[in-house]
C-alpha cells in the first residue's frame, strides 16, 4: 500500500487553522502535522533578519523530524519575509500565503479594495509591489492592524473581544471617495477566525476575501488530488496532529478543528 502524502502546515498560532481545514477537505487522506510557533507569537514585533532566521532554522527541524512531502507556510508575514529563503534552502514544494491583491482588484466592481493585515504585512515592500503589478486602476487602501490577530486567538479561546474593539480595527477598510469599497482582503490567516463577526460589523456589506481555498488549490495543484477509491491507498484516512513551539496546546480550540495535540516542537531558535 502506498504510503499518504504528510502535508506541514505552520503559523506563528492558531490562525493556520483556517487554511488548515480547507487543505485537510481538499486532501483527506493526507496525513497532516500542523506547527504553531506560538512561543514566539505574534511575529510582527520581529525584525526581519531575525524572523528569517527562527522561521528558516525552525523549518529545518521539522523537516528533519516530520519529513513532509510539502509545506504550508500559513502566514502572511513569514511568506512574505521568509519564503524566498526557505525555498533556495530547502528542495520539497512551498505553499506560502500572501496577500490576494491580484484577485481581489480583479474582481472588484467599484475599483476600491482594502487590505487588512498585520501592520507587518501591510508595511512589506513585498505587499506594496503587488498593488504595483496588480491592482490596475483599482484605489488599493492598506489596513494595517497591531491587536487583530490577538483579538482572533482571543475568540478561538472563548475570551472573544467586544464589538467596539473589533470595530475599530475593521473601520479603516471602509473609503467612500464617490465609490465604496467593495472587497477587502483578508491578509492575515488568523482574520477568519472572525469572519462572522467582521460581516457583522462593517460599515456596509463587501466582499472578504478568505486566501484559504486558493491555498487549497495550489496543494491539489502540486501534489495531485485525494486518491481514488482502489489505488491501493486508504482514502479519507489521514491523521493530523499539532505541535506548539510553546508546549502549551490548547486542546478546546483544537478539538473544533478535529486535532489532537503533540509533542512540542524545538525551540532552539528562541
């Protein structure tokens, strides 16, 4: 019987989990190991050299450890710092997370989008070129917020914020120049953790844009859909378990996404 692929999913904490759940329905029978670095979360307070090398050192433990057939780097500001290094480093396929400027201005009807990310995302050079290279004639507005990620694992661990607070965060995406902002980009995984109460609370109804399925399709894309029924692979029997760099797993929010915890993972990076 050939053996399931083993898909690595990371993320400073537990906002990975949305793309977690939409590459899991898309690939049931892989078995899955999903890493929080939650120790050193959230990663916006680091300087970029120095998130490139905890994120790269890091990575190279759990490959070595886990042996994955591809990674999942389900964060917004480790894609757009530490990719490019994680790929001339290390061989096996990457999946990074970056902001969905391109499809976003694409489809946008009154050529005004938003993106809300970390203040981190929202700074990079990275994230700027692509508003550069995609956005046309589209009036691109960069939201950048210091506590929503907070506010995100808040929920996830039953602590949820109020609306005044969430609010507060959400209201620099919405610009009314003669034309309404239509769509906003959701550029932190974490963020839809709490699409439910974003749509809730906007100024008026948009379209959020969750970067989850598209990551998705990628994963399809390099490793090939689930395995048939009679390919001499058990189909829909893959495992997940997650690693916490912190070694503080918090089970009741894991249990929503069906994952047990692990051991955790090195810290030797720290």
């Amino acid at each position: 019987m050939t053996a399931p692929e083993t898909i690595l999913v990371f993320d400073s904490g537990l906002g990975g989990l949305t793309v977690y759940s939409e590459v899991a329905a898309a690939r049931p029978d892989a078995n899955f190991v999903y890493v929080a670095d939650d120790a050193a979360f959230p990663y916006g307070g680091f300087a970029e050299a120095a998130l490139v090398e905890r994120v790269v050192g890091l990575i190279g433990e759990l490959i070595a450890a886990h042996r994955p057939d591809l990674i999942v780097i389900a964060c917004n500001t480790a894609s757009t710092i530490a990719l490019p290094q994680l790929r001339k480093k290390f061989a096996l396929p990457f999946v990074g997370t970056v902001p969905a400027i391109k499809p976003a201005c694409a489809g946008s009807v009154t050529r005004r989008v938003s993106v809300l990310g970390t203040e981190a995302t929202v700074a990079r050079e990275y994230t700027r070129a692509l508003i550069r290279d995609y956005a046309g004639d589209c009036r691109v507005t960069l939201a950048g917020s210091k506590a929503l990620a907070g506010y995100a694992e808040a929920e996830l661990h039953g602590a949820p914020v109020g609306d005044e607070a969430l609010r507060a965060e959400l209201l620099p995406c919405f610009r009314d120049d003669g034309a309404r902002t239509d769509t906003v980009v959701l550029a932190c995984t974490h963020y839809p953790l709490l699409l439910e109460r974003l749509r809730k609370l906007a100024s008026w109804p948009v379209n959020f844009l969750d970067p989850a399925p598209a990551i998705a399709r990628r994963v399809v894309d390099l490793l090939g859909p689930a395995s048939p029924p009679g390919d001499g692979r058990a189909r829909n029997a893959g495992t997940t378990r997650a690693i916490f760099t912190s070694g503080r797993a918090p089970s009741a929010a894991l249990a929503r996404f069906g994952i047990r915890a692990g051991e955790p993972a090195s810290t030797k990076t720290a």
